[in-house]
C-alpha cells in the first residue's frame, strides 16, 4: 500500500468545528479535484487509524490541504485531528475517488460534503470555468456553513444556502423537490451530490423522480 509521512505546515479554522490542514505533498503525488485518500495521525497507536478524507485545493499547488469537520463528540480520529498542529505527521496514502468534474451542472452538498466541490471550483475557478454551475448547500445553522465567502466570492448568484435552523428566518429550510425542478427544466443535466449518505439517498431518489437518469448524477461510490 503506497504510504507517505508528511509533516503538517499550517491549520486553522474555517467554522467552530471544521479545521484545516495544510501539509507537505510528496514528489509526483498528484490527484483530479474530487478525489481523497486514507488519512492517519502519525502518533503512536493512530497510525493505523485510517479515515478518507478529501483534497480542498489544486493539483497545481506544492502542498496539500484537507477541511475536515471534527467530531469531539466519537473520540474518533477526527477528534484527534484537534491536537495535530504545524510540525506534527499525518500518514497519508493513494489517491481515490470518483467524484470529479464532468461539466457544467448543480452542486448538491451536506456538511463537509462541501469538500470535493471546494477542490473542483477552486480549479475551475482557476481556469476561468465556473460558469454555468450552481451551488445548494445544506447545513443546519450560518455558523456552520463552510467558507461561505470565498463560496459567494465564487459563484455568487449561482449559490444558495439551504439552513434547517437558521438564526434569521428564511426559507426552504431543506433542499425541496420544486428547487430540484425548476433546475431541471431550466436544462440541467448534471447533478453532483455529496453529504451524509442519507442526504445522497434522498436527493438522488428525487432527481432520479424528475427523470434524471444514473449516469447524470455524480455521487462517491
Ligand atoms: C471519500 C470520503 C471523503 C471524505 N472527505 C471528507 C473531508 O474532506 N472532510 C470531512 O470533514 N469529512 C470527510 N469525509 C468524512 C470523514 O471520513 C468522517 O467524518 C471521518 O471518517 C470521521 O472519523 P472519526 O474517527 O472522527 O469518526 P468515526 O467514529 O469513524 O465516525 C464515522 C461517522 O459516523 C458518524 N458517527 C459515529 N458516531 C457518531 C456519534 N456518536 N454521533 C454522531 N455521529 C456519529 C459520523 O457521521 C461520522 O462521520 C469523507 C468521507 C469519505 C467516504
């Protein structure tokens, strides 16, 4: 199994509970925007901890970055992540993932399920081609939302916040059947769909209800 020990160079937080991760790339470590790699903590009895997570910016760049949600809560790896910081390891390994851009359509995230997108627009933006996508981005509250500015930023009209608890009234609340429809006949015809698996099985079951076959929808697998 190809492995690499890499040393973290810089993190912060984008939300009260998602921190990021700027760590070295190794030589001729390369990947396509939407794709991750198993990820462990460089610290006795975390090695072998693996948990996927994805990469958040370009291949172009010299480093890697990861944006991952903790969840303090589990004890699991994530919580872990509190304590890595500049100069600690993570064991990283090979790329994978099928999530990646296949033209212009609508992004359809939960949560962290942001994270592959952040790669894909970040490179299209890069190459001038963000045009022609949009952005629903389910979350329960604004403090939750992850980098909504550069998001705005990015796709401005384009990109709608969808918060089951919002501290201002708004609404839908939910990313609704009429939202998904009016995007079809507006001719959509590509649909990225990442989140908790429940909100993948529910948006895919309700594109698949607007006649939108299997192979218009981008999912992981
Ligand atoms: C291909 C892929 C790419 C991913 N990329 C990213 C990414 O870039 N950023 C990111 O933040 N996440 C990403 N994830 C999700 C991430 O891998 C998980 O959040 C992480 O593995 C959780 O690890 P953990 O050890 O902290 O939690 P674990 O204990 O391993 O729990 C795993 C999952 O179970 C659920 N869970 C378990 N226990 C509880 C509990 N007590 N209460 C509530 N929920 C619970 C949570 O949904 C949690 O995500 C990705 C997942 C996949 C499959």
């Amino acid at each position: 199994m190809e492995k690499h020990i890499v040393k973290v160079l810089q993190t912060d937080f984008v939300t009260h509970n998602v921190k990021r991760f700027i760590i070295e790339k190794p030589a001729g470590y390369t990947f396509i925007p939407g794709q991750a790699t198993d990820v462990s903590i460089n610290k006795p009895g975390l090695e072998n901890e693996l948990r996927p997570f994805t990469f958040t910016n370009t291949n172009d760049e010299d480093h890697l970055e990861f944006t991952i949600k903790i969840y303090t809560s589990h004890g699991g790896v994530t919580s872990k992540l509190l304590d890595v910081n500049e100069g600690d390891e993570l064991i990283i390994h090979e790329v994978f993932g099928a999530i990646q851009y296949r033209g212009p359509g609508l992004f359809l995230a939960g949560g962290a399920g942001i994270t592959p997108f952040l790669a894909i627009f970040r490179e299209l933006r890069r190459n001038n081609q963000l045009n022609g996508n949009a952005l629903f981005f389910a979350n329960r509250t604004e403090k939750d939302v992850i980098l909504h500015e550069e998001l705005n930023d990015m796709l401005g009209d384009n990109y709608v916040d969808i918060l089951s608890e919002p501290t201002a009234p708004q609404l839908p609340a939910f990313i609704e059947m009429k939202m998904l429809k009016d995007q079809v006949l507006k001719g959509v015809n590509l649909f990225y769909v990442c989140g908790p698996d429940k909100f993948i099985e529910i948006m895919t079951e309700n594109l698949m209800s607007l006649g939108i076959r299997k192979s218009q929808v981008v999912i992981e697998l």
